[in-house]
C-alpha cells in the first residue's frame, strides 16, 4: 500500500479537506498514474453532498482524470511508463455479462461497474477518485490521450466528453439532423463542439441568451432562450435529437413539443428529484424520451481520437486544490465557463 495525498469529503455536505489515502499496491495488470489534472464534474458536488443519498464517506471525489503513467505491472500490455493516459467515470466490471462483452461496461449487469469513487472495487475497499496524487487502476480501465491533446483541456473529457459523445452518436447526429443542446455549462458545451464536428445543425437552449457569443464561438448554427415562451412557439417540432445536459428538473412536455415525428429527447443530467412527464407531449408525433449513461471504454477511447482530431478540448479554469470548496459553489451558481480543473500539483 502506498500513502499519497487527496482532497477527500470527510462527511456528507461538509467542505473538502486535504488528507491522505492508502493506494493498493500495483497488481499484474495495474498501472499506477500520477495524476497531473482532475476535472470537476456537477456529479462530484451531487455526491460529495450526499444528493443521490448513496454517499460512502470520506469521499474523494474525481472522475474526470488525466496524468502519466509512472509504473506498470508485469502483465500489462497496452501502456508503458511515460504515456499520457486518463480514467474516467469506472475503473472495472464484472467483464463477462453482455453488456460488458459488447463494450458497454457502463451498463454492466454482473453486478454493476466499479465506479472511480464512491463505490466499492472488487476487494471490498472504497475506491478513490481523482482529487489525489495518483491512482492504481487496471489497464483495461484505462484510456490513451492522444498527443494533439493537452492533458489539462483532456481531463473534462474523461466524463463531459464521453457524456455527450455517446448519445450524439447512438442517435445518430450528423449531417441533416437538426440537434439540440439544452444548457451551456461543464457538457454543454462539450456537446456543442462535438455535434457540430459531426455535421449536425447545432442550436443551444439556454435560459437567457448571456451566453449566446460563446455558443456561436463553440459551434452552434443557432441559440434560443428558453425563458421567452416564443422560442416554444418558434422552434415547435424542429429536432430530431435534443440532448438535455442540465440537472435541474425541467418541463419536459414543452421540451418535447420541439421535437419532429420521431424526434427523440435525451438526458444525460440527473437531478436529485423525480421528475414528471406528461405522456400525452409524446403520443402525438411518435416522439421518444430517453437517457444515456457515459460510454464503454472503446467508445471513451475513439471519442478522446475524434476530439484530438477534430481540435476538441473542454474550456477551462485551472485551479489550486485549496479552491475546490469555492468552485463547487461557483458551479452550483453557474459561474464557471466552463469546467473547473485542479491543478493536482496543488494538491
């Protein structure tokens, strides 16, 4: 076991403060990476305050994480020491149910993938995240970040990227589809990026147009404010794909009624609440209503090579980690543009 330092929640809703950790010890197929950047996911704010209700305490939050390989275990294959390399959102799973033979070891059904924090991993401890020195994952848990990337704009991309990439290409966003993104925030405008390098016709929906040049900048053919009733009017069974990025209840009926027959409504943000649909918005035009969790490791791998490709890297703020309790309230208040990174070096 080694001790490193981490920024851990000692409780729920109380302030991060730094600690230190026990790391296990590097296993055959372990890769043991110094973690240079951790991005700062709403999630980890959701978690740290025990707002799904599932908190296990202390907690070091991270999933976004981005860093250097420094050893390797005898039996890996894939890595060796000095490549950049990241981890996102789970660091195993059970490997042989369907879904995970398939690449989706999100939705793995052999008891759940072992997420990078909050969870516990196969031997029965908690696992840590990325607010810490480094981190033991298993290699195949573990991605490339290709060399047109740089780490620190690489790391929100381990989870906003993945996030938005997954269902933008399930559904299948590209030339001739009309798309959607609700909210510019930490995925939006992620997601704005990436849809636009598809070849869709991007519009954002936002709640004012405050931040309407950015959206432009970022990729989007078009920007509405969703707090003038005449957008719902306006764009009325406009897309073929809205993708929700948001994690506050909306009103999903009026949402819907912008969608084309077929049409289909996403959510990727996860409130704290239940929320309502009225089922009627969807009966009329065929219209669907779903929801994508992340991506399997293959997909978090070709997204991180299309975004190299293509110039995509999240818009960020460096921070020391002494300023995490700040930046979640900044989050919490919108006033980030447009993800929050910590500088681990600080930690």
């Amino acid at each position: 076991m080694t001790t490193v330092a981490a920024y851990a929640a000692p409780a729920a809703k109380a302030p991060l403060e730094r600690t230190t950790i026990e790391r296990r010890p590097v296993g055959d197929h372990d890769v043991l990476i110094d973690i240079q950047f951790t991005g700062i996911c709403h999630s980890d704010i959701h978690q740290a305050r025990d707002g799904w209700r599932e908190g296990i305490f202390p907690m070091v939050p991270g999933h976004e994480i981005a860093g250097v390989v420094r050893e390797v275990g005898p039996e890996v294959t894939t890595f060796a020491v000095g490549d950049r390399v990241g981890v996102g959102c789970m660091v195993d799973s059970c490997r042989v149910c369907e879904n995970c033979v398939a690449g989706l070891e999100q939705y793995c059904t052999g008891g759940g993938p072992v997420w990078t924090y909050n969870a516990v991993d196969k031997d029965g401890e908690p696992t840590y995240g990325g607010y810490s020195q480094n981190i033991v994952v298993n290699e195949d848990f573990v991605v490339r970040v290709p060399d047109g990337l740089s780490l620190d704009v690489a790391a929100p991309l381990l989870c906003a990227g993945i996030t938005t990439y997954s269902p933008l290409r399930h559904w299948g966003a590209g030339p001739g589809k009309k798309v959607a993104i609700v909210g510019l925030g930490g995925l939006g405008h992620v997601a704005v990026k990436i849809a636009h390098a598809l070849g869709a016709e991007v519009t954002v929906l936002s709640q004012s147009l405050r931040k309407q040049d950015d959206g432009l900048r970022l990729g989007a053919d078009h920007y509405y404010a969703t707090g003038d009733p005449k957008t719902f009017e306006e764009l009325a069974g406009t897309f073929d794909l809205i993708l929700n990025t948001v994690s506050a209840p909306l009103d999903f009926a009026a949402y819907a009624s912008l969608l084309r027959t077929d049409g289909t409504l996403v959510n990727v943000g996860l409130p704290e609440e239940p929320v309502q649909i009225t089922l009627q918005s969807l009966f009329g035009h065929r219209r669907s209503l779903s929801s994508s969790g992340i991506g399997g490791i293959a997909e978090t791998q070709e997204m991180l090579d299309f975004c190299a490709a293509h110039g995509i890297g999240a818009e960020i703020e460096l921070i020391a980690a002494e300023e995490i309790n700040d930046a979640y309230e900044r989050v919490l208040a919108s006033d980030v543009r447009y993800r929050f990174v910590i500088d681990t070096a600080t930690i």
